[in-house]
C-alpha cells in the first residue's frame, strides 16, 4: 500500500476506485466499502484509493470537546488499512481552512481534479463539505457533469451487519472487550511506553509493566482486571491487565498495568501493544497486600484458563 500524506502527493494513479471518511476502528462495516470498492477495481480495471483525515476532523472543529475518543491511533489505522486491501491511502492534513471546503469545491476540486476519480464508492448517508452540506443526491447530480461515477452502499447492507464505531465505542467503555471484538473483527489494540511504577506487585510476585498511553485520544477500555495478549519487541506472550486507581494503595492514581506471564526482561522505555481478550473482574478494594496476593493467583489462573 501506498500512503500520501497530502492530496497534493497523489498523482499518476490508473482509474481511481475512491471512499472516503474517517474510518476510525476499521470494523466490519467499513469492511463492506472496502469489499465493494475492490470489486469494482477489479472489475473496472482501476485501483482502489481512500481518502481519510488527520487529525480526526471533529478534534479541529470542536478543540475543546474531550469527549472524543478514537477505536485507532493513526499507525494502527494505516495497518489495518494495509491488511484491508487498499492499494493507495492519502491521509490529508484537517485544517479550520480545509473545513470550509464546500460540497461544490469538494467534488470539482478535490474529486475531480486533484484524484482525477474514475468511480466514487460512499456509505450509507455519508456526507461531506462545509457543515456536512453534500449528501448522495449532490453526488448524483454532480457526476455526471465531472465524468465520474458514484455509488452508495445501501442502507439494508449496512443495517445487516448493524456495527457503528460509537457501538464498538460503548462496549469497550462497559468493559465488554469481546464484543467489541466481534464488531471489529479483531481484539482490541493498546500500545503504550512502559514507566517506572509503585513495584508493589514486583513485591507480590506479580511484576507489572506500567504503561503510558502515548496518544491521549485513543480509547482506554472501562477500570477492571482482563486477560490480555502482550507484543514485546516482535513476540507475542500471554498476560493479564488492571486498569483503575488502585483502591487497595495509598497512592490511587489512575494506572495501566500489565503482568505478563513467564518473563522477566528489562523493558522499562519499551513500546509494547496489549490486545484485549476477555474482561475477567471489576477492580476491588482489599484490606491488605495478602487478599490481594491471592485474589492475583486466581486472576492468573482465570486468565490462563481463557488465553488457553
């Protein structure tokens, strides 16, 4: 895959197949775009194109909305991208300027002229321009004045699949990281810097490595204790995850800890990707370090049981 950090970088390209939007989360709904979108190159002799944005445009339009919270950070979307099928992948620069591109100037300037697009492919009630003013219907109009095509996915496809990024979005934030899952097709991904923590479990038999999340909007699943699968320098291990103030410390600040089974190396620095599996408990508060020693041999076992 070919990936273009501006329009402007897009050129010599046969009979652009393109889709466009955010595509936060990659799910199986944007999945049926992207099947339909290599089909037709396929059949249409072109090749497949998407167009998305960075930063994700409602964090320029609505700055101090901190309620946005991404299913990816932008590595992660270009992977799966990648994995998807897509042969060209332009990542255009969201601006307050760019923002107020009319629907008009999107289609004349940008589809047109700047891709030179042989076939438009959009989803369901998708639109796009100042203010979200185009629709389908502008598309249709505009069409056939430029010399492209376009097609919209139907709304009974994408209602037969009933996957949104805000469901996906929801489950991770209740705790249900299975069903986040199976709407997305793959378990959910966390990568993070491994920092210096309190060593409490180191002292309980249960070293942990701290994380520091490095993209503070990417979503961070509900407080609790899950089981986990660990990438470290290219390997894949087992583990289990807390996420949560602690409520048996003294110190309650807000963490994510991860103790991972069988190993012992240095990683302190290290990026490391946590893929979540299975939501084992809420957090608990105990009375002492014992209680939860224990309580951590059985979270061990439980975890085991469901990455066996």
């Amino acid at each position: 895959m070919k990936v273009y950090h501006s329009i402007s970088d897009f050129q010599n390209v046969s009979r652009p197949i393109l889709t466009t939007g955010t595509f936060d989360g990659v799910h199986f709904g944007h999945k049926i775009i992207i099947d339909r979108l290599k089909e037709i190159a396929k059949n249409q002799n072109g090749e497949t194109v998407l167009l998305t944005f960075s930063p994700h445009p409602r964090m320029v339009l609505f700055p101090d909305d901190h309620n946005l919270l991404l299913l990816n950070t932008l590595d992660e979307k270009i992977k799966l991208l990648e994995k998807a099928g897509i042969e060209h992948l332009i990542i255009h620069p969201f601006t307050k300027a760019f923002s107020r591109t009319n629907s008009m100037q999107f289609v004349r300037d940008i589809i047109v002229n700047e891709l030179n697009t042989h076939k438009l492919v959009i989803g369901y009630n998708h639109h796009f321009g100042r203010n979200r003013e185009g629709s389908f219907e502008h598309l249709k109009e505009y069409a056939p004045l430029y010399g492209f095509e376009v097609e919209e996915i139907s709304a009974q496809l994408i209602d037969d699949v009933s996957i949104s990024s805000t469901k996906i979005r929801n489950a991770l934030l209740s705790g249900d990281v299975s069903k986040a899952a199976d709407y997305l097709g793959y378990n959910y991904p966390l990568q993070g810097q491994v920092i210096e923590g309190q060593q409490i479990g180191r002292a309980l038999g249960f070293p942990t490595a701290n994380l520091k999340v490095l993209d503070v909007s990417k979503l961070i699943p509900k407080d609790g204790v899950y089981a986990v699968h660990v990438e470290v320098k290219g390997q894949s291990f087992k583990g289990m995850m807390n996420i949560g103030n602690n409520p048996s410390l003294i110190s309650k600040k807000h963490s994510l800890e991860v103790h991972i089974f069988d190993f012992e190396s240095d990683i302190y620095n290290e990026q490391i990707e946590v893929r979540f599996i299975k939501r084992i408990r809420e957090e608990i508060s105990f009375d002492n370090l014992d209680a939860l020693k224990i309580q951590l041999e059985q979270d061990e076992y439980t975890a085991k049981a469901i990455l066996s």
